[in-house]
C-alpha cells in the first residue's frame, strides 16, 4: 500500500481510535476532573495524531523526525496520566486495559519510524535542492 497523506498510515489510525478511547474512559471521571486530569489527558491523547499529521505535511524528514517524537513525548505524557487516574480509581479497569493496550502499540509503531526515519540516508545536494525547489514552489502556489 502507498502512502499519500498521513491519513494512510497505520499509526495515525490508530492515535485516532486513542482519542476516542481516551474521550470514552474521562467521560467517567468526576465532574471535579474536568479541568484537571480529564483535560490534560484529552489534549495528551489529540495531540499524538496531530503531531504525527503535521509532521508528516511540514516536506522534510527532520521535521517529521521532530514532530514524531513530539507525538511520542506526547505518548509518555499520557501513560503517566493513564496510571495516575488509575491509582485515584477513576474509571473501569476494562477501559483502562484497552486504551494501555492501544497505546502501547502507538508507542511502539513510533518508535520504530523515527528508529528507520534516522537510519534513512540523507540525500545529496542535488535532490535537496530539488526538494527545496519544489517546497518553494507549491509554497508560492499557495500564496
């Protein structure tokens, strides 16, 4: 399968279906929460796939380098709230055990694109400046 937009990789649809987990798990936590943990958790949880689709749209590898590994600090953020909320037992167990399970397997697939993304070779100057041609080109077309 080819990759055109952010939208086809797996990884994203994946820290899409976090989201709503994580909406459906803080949807149950006291009403006390909800400027609390509930939004920090929220905002850990969108913000993993918008990094992951900003990145994927900035047009150089060390942007989406950088902005995968903010979705991973991101992720980081979110486990720690996840145990948090567990130890203040707010929620099922059962929600908690598959939004861990999701997460987990985002952190993982992350993990291995900035591993591959950093192994990559750096083209030479003639493709980059052909890159950069190109950036300047659909950036002026914009404009």
């Amino acid at each position: 399968m080819e990759i055109h937009s952010y939208k086809d990789l797996t990884v994203w649809k994946k820290s899409i279906e976090l989201v709503m987990s994580v909406y459906g798990l803080t949807k149950k936590f006291p009403s006390s929460e909800t400027y609390g943990l509930t939004s920090q958790m929220r905002r850990s949880a969108v913000s993993i796939p918008s990094n992951i689709a900003e990145g994927r749209r900035r047009g150089t590898r060390k942007d989406y380098l950088q902005f995968l590994r903010i979705a991973y600090g991101s992720g980081s953020e979110l486990e720690t709230q996840l145990l948090i909320a567990g130890k203040l037992s707010f929620g099922e167990k059962t929600d908690y055990t598959n939004t861990e399970r999701l997460l987990d397997e985002i952190m993982r697939m992350l993990n291995v694109m900035v591993g591959k993304l950093q192994l990559l070779p750096l083209p030479d100057s003639k493709a980059k400046k052909l890159i950069s041609y190109k950036l300047q080109a659909n950036q002026q077309a914009i404009l």
